[in-house]
C-alpha cells in the first residue's frame, strides 16, 4: 500500500522520514518515491506494506500533523 505525505520540509532525509514513520507504527518502509514538484512544497510517496485498515488510521493521525515546521497532508492511495 501507498501513503502520500505533502509539505515534507525541503531536504528531509529519507532516513528521517522513517524513523517519523516508525513514531506512528509503520515500522517498515518498503521505498520512499519524491515526487516532482515546484519545490516549493515538497511531497514524497512511501510504499509499506500495511493494511487498508492501518494505513487509514495511520493517515487520520497524520494529516494535518505539524513536524519540522510544516503542515503535512497525508493521504492513503489506493491505486
């Protein structure tokens, strides 16, 4: 399954984003995709292997989250 985290702060290491992950129970990230962009609000998709379930109560807790300064906007792709 797909989780998609915008607004991550420019220069996040994928390393970070894992351990942040891990904060909230995923603790196995599968890849770590950036997604092109502007720049200006950076976005990254995580592939992990979770649930529908867990990935949805995963993003309830994160969206909306504020971490390194920032707003993040989660979202569980189902595709």
């Amino acid at each position: 399954m797909k989780l998609w985290i915008g607004n991550v702060e420019p220069g996040t290491s994928d390393a970070e984003l894992r351990e942040f992950l891990a904060r909230y129970g995923i603790d196995q990230v599968d890849s770590i995709q950036q997604v092109e962009g502007d720049g200006s609000r950076p976005a990254v998709v995580v592939d992990v292997p979770a649930t529908a379930d867990m990935l949805n109560k995963v993003t309830q807790r994160l969206n909306g989250l504020h971490w390194k300064g920032r707003t993040l906007t989660v979202q569980a792709l189902t595709r």
